[in-house]
C-alpha cells in the first residue's frame, strides 16, 4: 500500500506544526503497544507536552509515516522536524543524554 500525497502533506504539516511528534499506536494516556508505552514513559520523565498520533486511527497515517521517514516500525519520534528514531534508537538516546540535549532539557 503507498500513500497518497495528501497524506504525505498532512504528515509533513504535523512534524512541521510540532515541536515533539509522536507517531504511536494509542495516545499518551493508553499507549496500546509496549514500544509506544517505552517512548511515553521516557518522554512524560523529561518534558510536560508534547503532540502525539495515534497511527491505530488511520490506516493511511500508520502507513504513510513509515513511507515519510523510510523507517518500517511506529512508534516513531520527531524533534524539530527531524525523524529521531523508533523505541529502541530513542531508548539509546535517552540513556546517552543525547535525547536531553534535542529536548533542551
């Protein structure tokens, strides 16, 4: 399945209009994967808000976010525009401090 540029657009204009995004299955108050669930606990213990998608709401989104970042795998985190990463490569960050430093915390 390839997505249109419609939803192309309408990733691109989310990554852009926030300054932390996170493409997850569920929300931050119910993550419904355990990856999504790893990426907001990290998140919530350094910043108060930031944006979320749930992916699970649309198929065109869930799909069309792995299309955008070339990345195969949600959750996916950006900062500032910039793809960060999965659960895995987010984890590392936070561990390195290297997470703190694009948040600015």
């Amino acid at each position: 399945m390839t997505t249109t540029d419609d939803t192309q657009a309408q990733i691109a204009s989310l990554v852009k209009d926030h300054k932390v995004l996170l493409f997850m299955k569920g929300n931050r108050h119910v993550p419904q994967c355990g990856f999504s669930a790893t990426v907001v606990q990290i998140l919530d213990s350094l910043i108060p808000e930031y944006a979320t998608v749930d992916v699970l709401q649309s198929p065109e989104i869930r799909q069309g976010v792995k299309d955008f970042s070339s990345w195969p795998t949600v959750p996916q985190l950006y900062i500032d525009g910039e793809f960060q990463g999965g659960c895995d490569i987010v984890r590392e960050m936070y561990e390195t401090g290297e997470l703190q430093k694009k948040l600015g915390v």
